[in-house]
C-alpha cells in the first residue's frame, strides 16, 4: 500500500474510533453507567483528526467540554477516557473531572472546560510562557462558535495578537450555540472576518472534509510555528447529535440534520479511499474491527476500574505544601 494510502486509513482509524467511542458513550449513559453530562462529538470528527494531524507531541492543546474527540485524536487511551466517564480513579483525571474535564499532562492536553470560552486565556497563558522560554511549540486552542460571542474571545485574541503569540485559534463552527443558531447571536455570520480586527490571518474549511482540514491545519500550524504569531481557523462543521443527552433538541428540524448527514465525514473518506483505489474491502473491515476491539477493552477497562477511596476525597481540594525547614 502508497504511504498516501496507509495515511489515509489512519484518519479513517482515528475518526471511526471516535464515532464508534462516542456511540458507546451513548450507550452507556442511556444504561447509567455514566452520569453528570455528556457532550458527543459525532459529526464533527474531521475536524478534531485533520486538526491534530498536524500537531507535535510537545504542542499543546486546550479544549472545550465536547472534548472527547479531540482527546482521543491526541492518543490519550480510551480505556483512561472511558475510566475517566465512569468515574474511576484510572481515569485521566481521576475520576474527578467526568466528561467535560478531561486532562492528561503526558500528552500535553490541558483539558476540557465546561465554561464556553473558559479556555482561551489558558491557552494564551501557555503560549506566553513558551514564547518567554523561547520554545518553539503551538498552542492550540478549539472552541465553538458559541465563545466567539464571549469576551474571553475578544481579550484573547487581543494579546495573543499583541503579543505575537504562537496560538492556533480552531473555531469549531457547528452553527448552534447549546440552541441558538449562530444568526441570532452574531451580527457578522462570517467568523473568520473577526480575526482581521485583530490583524490576524484567518482561514475557513470545509469541517467535514478531514483532508481538507488537514491541509488548512498545517498551513495554518506552520505558520504559527515559524514565529509569525497566531492564526484563526475556522471549521464549519456540523454535530449529528443534540448538544447534550439532556437537550431535546426543539431548535432545529430533522431535515436540517439529515442534509448534514449527508457529508458524513467518514463515509466521505472511505468512498475517497476506494475510487483512489487506496482501500479495500480487508482494510476497511480490519480499521473496523480493531475500532471496535478498542472500544471493547476501553469499556473493560472502566469496568474493571475502581472508586476513590472515602478517606481520599479531600485530597487535591487544596495544594499540599511540605513543612517550612
């Protein structure tokens, strides 16, 4: 097989293993399995794969609460996600963080966070720490159209512009803040236009193209990392699902979805991959079964986990600091 084509079988991996993961979620949580909330990233997986595609092990990334995409695009194991859901302390976080609060510092994954825009000055900070340093890294930082109506976005973008800083601004654009279509929040629909308020380049891109996102992305990541200070992507994707298993999703018609669904994302690569004849019927079969053999130990793994001791809850609420000398 062409390197072009082992390439394109390991987005076809990444973004199966994400949708099949988070319909597992789905699954389990209808069973009370997991609980809290539970923001799926189905539709939008070529965003998250093109995205990180392009990103070096010691870039890194900042997320929202439908994070779980991104975290497993970043190689951090389903098993210590799907601990992580269960509420086990195998996962990444312990146990404490759940779904929207996902971390791993192996990975340089600074995790999700169920403020809408809530992460945007993390990621400024972290840049400005390896602008200082003199490292050359990105930061990337997702977000939805929802926190470009926050003023986190607007103070970020400021000094990451200000400053030069080596941010990637990803605007995951999925048209509906919770349940408001982006029309009726935003005077100016077109959200790249924001960036230049800001002297900052800025790019849009089919979000349900994972090859066309990673070719925005490494333009767009290249660009940062070559010193020549941040960059506005923007992603027009779409979620298949409602925006949390609580919504009952009264804010738009199934028309509307079932057009979106239509772009599937992984069902537009894999027709891509056999007319360029890149994939076979083995390959596709064998990318299936290993997606669902990880998500089966991933489900096992949590299963098999275990709840925080009683006496160890209070840990971690404040900063253990040793004896003065």
């Amino acid at each position: 097989m062409s390197a072009r084509g082992e390439h394109g079988l390991r987005l076809l991996h990444q973004m199966l293993l994400i949708r099949r993961f988070e319909e597992k979620c789905a699954e389990l949580y209808s069973g009370e399995k997991i609980r809290g909330f539970l923001h799926l990233y189905i539709g939008e997986e070529a965003t998250g794969v093109g995205v990180v595609e392009n990103l070096a092990p010691d870039d890194a990334i900042v997320s929202t609460y439908r994070e779980h995409g991104h975290a497993l695009a970043r190689g951090i194991s389903p098993g210590a996600i799907m601990a992580e859901l269960y509420g086990k302390q195998e996962g990444c976080s312990r146990g404490r963080g759940g779904s929207m609060h996902l971390f791993d510092a192996a990975t340089r994954f600074y995790g999700g966070n169920a403020i809408v825009g809530g992460g945007m000055p993390i990621a400024v900070g972290l840049a400005l720490a390896d602008r200082l340093r003199g490292q050359k890294r990105v930061t990337c930082c997702f977000f939805g159209d929802g926190a470009v109506a926050e003023g986190e976005f607007h103070e970020s973008m400021n000094l990451a512009a200000l400053w030069r800083l080596p941010v990637l601004f990803v605007c995951e654009n999925n048209l509906y803040a919770m349940g408001t279509r982006i029309d009726f929040t935003h005077a100016l629909t077109d959200l790249r236009a924001k960036a230049a308020s800001y002297a900052m380049p800025a790019a849009s891109v089919d979000g349900m193209d994972v090859e066309a996102v990673e070719a925005a992305a490494k333009s767009a990541a290249d660009a940062v990392r070559s010193g020549q200070g941040p960059y506005f992507l923007e992603c027009r994707t779409y979620r298949f699902r409602a925006h949390s298993m609580y919504d009952p999703e009264l804010y738009r018609s199934k028309a509307e979805v079932e057009e979106w669904k239509r772009r599937d994302p992984i069902p537009m690569l894999t027709a891509r991959l056999k007319e360029r004849g890149e994939a076979d019927a083995d390959a596709l079969a064998n990318v299936e079964r290993e997606v669902g053999g990880a998500v089966d130990r991933a489900v096992a793994f949590a299963e098999a986990g275990t709840w925080e001791p009683v006496e160890e809850l209070m840990r971690f609420v404040y900063s253990e600091r040793s004896a003065a000398p």
